[in-house]
C-alpha cells in the first residue's frame, strides 16, 4: 500500500503520519514510499488505539513550542470552552479548533449521528467535549442558543398540552429510506400525480409536503430527499412526523441509509411502518428484506413481533391502498398525540425555505397548532418576519386560512427562514425585533468552510476554490455538506462565496479576484452576466441534481490528487470486453492504446474524457500467461481492483510513482 493511500485513510498528511509513527513503534523511515499491507493493517489499528494520544500530545509540543512549559501546557489544554444551549457542529468545531471530521467521528463513536450543520445540546457536547481533552461549559449568556432552545420546548408543550381546546388533526407522515428505494415513486402513487417526473434524474431535490384523502380523512405526507447528502433534512422531518414510513427495495435489502433512517425514527419516538417496495421486480426477496430487518431488532409481525411490513409495488400500485389503511391503523391506535389546539395563536414549524425570484422569500410552514390567516404577523424567535401576504397550499392554490397538520406556503416575508426554526404568530410586535438588515446581510455574506489545520500544511495543500448558488437554502446546506466529505488530506475545496437565487454580477467579479469556479444548482445568470463571465473567463458550471455537481467535484479532486502525489502517466489501454465482474475486482480485455503498461497500484478509469473512479491492477495476461508488461499496440487481459464501474470503452491510465 502507498504511503499516501495510507495516510488519507487515517485522514492525516503523509509527512504527518511519518513523523508520528516512530511514536507507535513503526520506524518506516522519513522517505518511504509504500508499506507492506500486513504492516499497514497494523498501522491503521494502533493508529486509531492510540489517535487521542498522538494528538494530545502534538497540542502539548505545538504549545511548548511557543514557549510555555509542560506545566502551562497541559494547564491550558484543560482551558474551559463556552458554548450556548445549543450549537451546530461545525461552530463547535470552531471554538475547539478541531477539524469538523474529527468532532464528528467522536459523535458517531458515542452513537450521535449528526451532520455538521446539525445543532447539539449542551450534554451532548460536554460529553463529546471530554473525550477530546476539553472542559465545556454553558455559555448562560448566549442568547440565541436559549432562545432555539425555548422555542423548541415552547413547542414541544404546545404539542402535549391536552385540553378542551384540543381536537384531532391530520396525522403528519415522513416517508424515509435508502436513496432509489423508491420513496418518491410509493407518493406519487398515493397521490395519483406525477412528481417523479418533475424531479431531476429520479431524486427529490427539496423537503416537499403534500395531503391526500382516504376513507373521508386527510393525511399530510412529508417527502424527504433520500440522497447521503440531506441527512439533516431527514433528520428535521422526522421531528415535525407522527408516524414514519420507512421504505426498503425488497430487491436490494437493508443498505446503509435504511439504517440511518430506522435511528432518526428511533430517536423521534414515533410509530413507523415498514413498505417493502419493489415487490412487482423478477429479484424481488421479501423474505430476505425482512431477515435483513431483524437483523437490526425490527422483527416482522408474521415472524412473532411488532413490526408491520406491507409488501407494495409502487410501479404497479399493488398494496398501496393496504399500506395507506395501515397508517390509518396506526394513527388511530395513536390518536391521543394526534391532536392540536386550534384556539391559541398559530405555530410551527419550517420545513423549507427559499428566495424565489418573482414572490421573494417564501416558506413552507407545517402548522401544528393554531390557525393561520391573512395579515396575521410571524415571528421567530424575538425577531419579526412579516405579515402574511398570501397563503397556498401543497397544490399552490390559494387559500385564506391554515389549520393544523396542513403545509402552507407564506409569502409576504422580508427574507427566508432558517429550516426546522419554529415560526409563530405575534400579535404585539412592539417588543420584537423588527430591523433584519444584519441578518438579511448574514443570509447572502459569503462563508468559507475551515479546510486549514495549520499553517504548516498550507503550502502542501491543493484548493478548489467555489462559489455557490442555490434555489433553496436545504439544497445549499446539502451540497456544502457532501463537498465537506469529499476532501482529502492534499486536495481541500474553500468556498469563496454562497447564496440564494440567481447568479449576480458581483459574483462574477468575486469569482474573477479569487480564481473561482461558479456553481448554479437549478438557478442560472442573465444573459449580461453569463457575457460577462465569457469576458472575465469565469467559468460557470449548472446542475439539477446534485450527484452530477458531487461527480464533477470528485473528478478535480482526483486530478489534483495524482499530479500532488507525482504519479508519471505509463499508458493508456481500450477497454474491449468484460470477462467477469464481482462487487470489488473485475476481469477486462483491453488494448494498450498508448505508451507501456504495467502492474500499478494507480488506474485511473475514464469515460468520455471525464475520470470516474480509480483501482489497481493486480495482473496482466497476454495468451493465458502472465506477463510484467504490455507495450503500445499489444492485448491482454487485466485483473483489476477497484469498485465494479468498467465498461467497453472505457480508457484505462497507469499511473506510476516518479
């Protein structure tokens, strides 16, 4: 295994990971190169045994350095951390000068699952906190932190006040699974209208509400993307449910993402069935998808437990009227959470927000007490949003009034909400803030992501700079999120500037001062502004689905990755045929196309000039006996290691250490 490969799965730098491993008794020299796999498994164990330790004491040398002795050291390392009630993970990061990756493998390895814009409380970040070498105290004097948490809890009393006032409402649905398990498709059958076709590429890009009638009664659905990058939205929704769908391919099983949904379900404390969709396919398992699921501990009902399962085929509309009279089960067998004050002021909660170019800001409001008319003021928190101006509902018809457990788009608001703040109506306004200019300043200031450690590895490290420019602010937060994931310990992406709404002079000028790459996710410039970006030479790149933009960032990467690590260019070869495929290594015919080719742990795969993912090639043949290499002109056969994405046509490049 190379170094570098090494280092990037232990998430350091090479010289890093070098100088750190005489410490855990692996003398490997300053210049080495490769390591042997047996060494480098070991490596990677005491590595991660150890990992608190060598970075404890890397504090303790940096800090010494500087002049203090071992005393004031570790004096100082135990310096107490304020932070408000609550905090997203990416502030707390900040204020302990931690990368955000670390702070969040310490959450998942003390089973919090949270994503870096995700807010925690204070327990939460104490615990985490500790771990990491910090004392973390309540900031009593933060405000904004208090004032979340109140009106979370606010809320949440409203919701579990029971008295005369209260009657039932529509029982709110999330509808959550692993991303193709065809979460969208089973809504579009329910619903009888086509959203699928309205999506880009088959995935849902926004949180989405929608009511649908069965038996006389109505039943709100909240759609949420599936995609590895809305973590946080799903988390958000499931907050706002009574009851969870979670969908699972009976083709496909229990895959990552299902595990992540069945958690955030678990964590909400709500009631939840499971579809098993996909039953109308030839591969189809239901047998097996539920075997999958008591893995988990979710035991089907007809296998002696308590959790029911309704075989569905979306496609074909089989057992969907079943799956929607078990909802109805459900609720009513729940019926005493599921209901609403409709005599006090109005309350709820945002589950998507944006700035549209014709009406403005807008929001969509989950109403969960109250009714909601027009010209009644909003507020959040102690800040005052606006007066009603319009209301439409899940169709975009208009409508006068909101009732409980209905999704209402506002319009009339000075600028957009944050996702998942509790906006309520205020009918003295005189105490509420009503100047916004520093937080509409703050909603379109540009932010970059903190992608320095050190001001050692600033030389070493490789940037993409970006600007970025959404539709909606859920989108914005996604993209921001995977793009986080994507960087490696030589390759770092800063964002120079983000935004809602379309693509501005300004940001062409921002672009051409800092070198920048624009990015339009479903928003474009005008005419004069795209000229100008011709002008400037600023290149602008347009995406409706959100795993194109992740592809074509990846490819950077990689190109950026190989010329850091000085890999010389052997040869290309053709791919011509597939001669067998398994989940990690396949076997290839291919013609040497140019240059010379031989063993390599670097194969770069492409694809109508575009590289979409790497391997090794761990054998050639040339007429069934194995050779070293294969010049220009020549066939033969590959073994190749890496994930199963090669196809006939593909371009194969070997790459090789300088």
């Amino acid at each position: 295994m190379n170094v570098t490969e090494l280092a990037r799965k232990l998430k350091v730098t090479s010289n890093e990971l070098l100088d750190k491993l005489p410490e855990l008794g692996f003398d490997i020299g300053k210049r080495a190169i490769k390591v042997d796999d047996r060494l480098a498994l070991k490596i990677m164990d005491a590595w991660k045994t150890n990992e608190r330790r060598i970075y404890e004491r890397s504090r303790l040398t940096q800090i010494r350095g500087a002049g203090q002795t071992e005393a004031e050291a570790q004096s100082l390392q135990q310096a107490e951390i304020k932070i408000p009630a609550l905090i997203t993970v990416r502030e707390y990061a900040a204020k302990l000068n931690l990368p955000i990756s670390r702070v969040l493998a310490t959450l998942m390895k003390n089973g919090v699952l949270a994503s870096m814009n995700e807010r925690i409380d204070f327990d939460t970040a104490m615990i985490i906190g500790e771990e990491l070498g910090f004392k973390v105290i309540e900031d009593k004097e933060g405000e904004q932190g208090q004032q979340e948490l109140a009106a979370q809890q606010k809320l949440k009393e409203i919701l579990e006040r029971k008295s005369g006032a209260c009657k039932e409402r529509p029982p709110v649905i999330v509808v959550m699974g692993h991303v193709d398990h065809g979460k969208t498709k089973i809504l579009d059958a329910i619903r009888k209208t086509d959203v699928v076709s309205g999506e880009s590429g088959g995935i849902t890009q926004h949180i989405g509400a929608y009511q649908v009638h069965k038996n006389g009664r109505i039943i709100t659905f909240i759609d949420t993307p599936g995609h590895e990058a809305f973590t946080a939205m799903r988390s958000r929704g499931a907050r706002v449910a009574d009851i969870a769908i979670l969908v699972v391919a009976a083709d496909d099983g229990v895959q990552p993402q299902t595990k992540e949904a069945i958690k955030i379900i678990q964590d909400a404390k709500i009631p939840y069935v499971v579809a098993i969709n996909k039953i109308d396919k030839p591969e189809a398992d239901i047998e097996k998808a539920k075997q999958g699921l008591s893995a988990l501990g979710l035991l089907p009902e007809d296998w002696g437990g308590d959790v029911v399962c309704v075989p569905v085929s979306a496609k074909a509309g089989t057992g969907i009227q079943e799956l929607l009279d078990t909802i109805l089960l459900v609720a009513d067998i729940n019926k005493e959470n599921i209901m609403a004050d409709c005599e006090r002021p109005a309350i709820g909660t945002i589950i998507e927000s944006h700035v549209d170019k014709g009406e403005g800001p807008v929001a969509t409001l989950l109403l969960q007490a109250g009714i909601l008319g027009l010209g009644e003021n909003l507020c959040v928190g102690e800040d005052f949003y606006g007066k009603v101006r319009a209301l439409k509902d899940y169709q975009a018809e208009a409508v006068s009034v909101a009732l409980p457990g209905m999704p209402v788009k506002i319009l009339g608001l000075k600028l957009a909400p944050e996702v998942g703040s509790i906006m309520e109506v205020c009918s003295d306004i005189k105490n509420f803030n009503r100047d916004l200019k520093q937080k509409q300043i703050h909603q379109q200031k540009d932010f970059s992501l903190k992608i320095i450690h050190s001001e050692e590895q600033t030389d070493k490290l490789k940037f993409i700079n970006l600007i970025i420019k959404a539709d909606v602010l859920g989108s914005l937060e996604a993209i921001i999120e995977s793009l986080a994931k994507l960087e490696t310990p030589e390759v770092k992406i800063k964002i120079i500037g983000q935004g809602l709404g379309i693509i501005t002079e300004a940001d062409i000028q921002r672009a051409e001062t800092s070198q920048a790459q624009i990015i339009g996710f479903h928003v474009k410039p005008a005419t004069t502004v795209a000229n100008l970006a011709r002008d400037k030479k600023v290149e602008i790149k347009y995406y409706e689905v959100i795993y194109h933009l992740i592809e074509a960032i990846q490819d950077k990467i990689k190109k950026l990755a190989l010329k850091e690590e000085g890999k010389k260019l052997l040869g290309q070869a053709e791919v011509i045929k597939i001669f067998r495929s398994e989940p990690s290594s396949m076997i290839i015919g291919a013609k040497i196309i140019a240059g010379d080719i031989r063993l390599t742990d670097t194969v770069v795969i492409i694809r109508k000039g575009e590289p979409i993912s790497s391997g090794k090639v761990t054998r050639l043949e040339c007429f069934k006996k194995q050779v070293e290499h294969v010049a220009e002109g020549g066939e033969c056969g590959i073994s190749y290691e890496g994930k199963p994405v090669v196809q006939s046509g593909d371009v194969l490049e070997f790459y090789e250490d300088k």
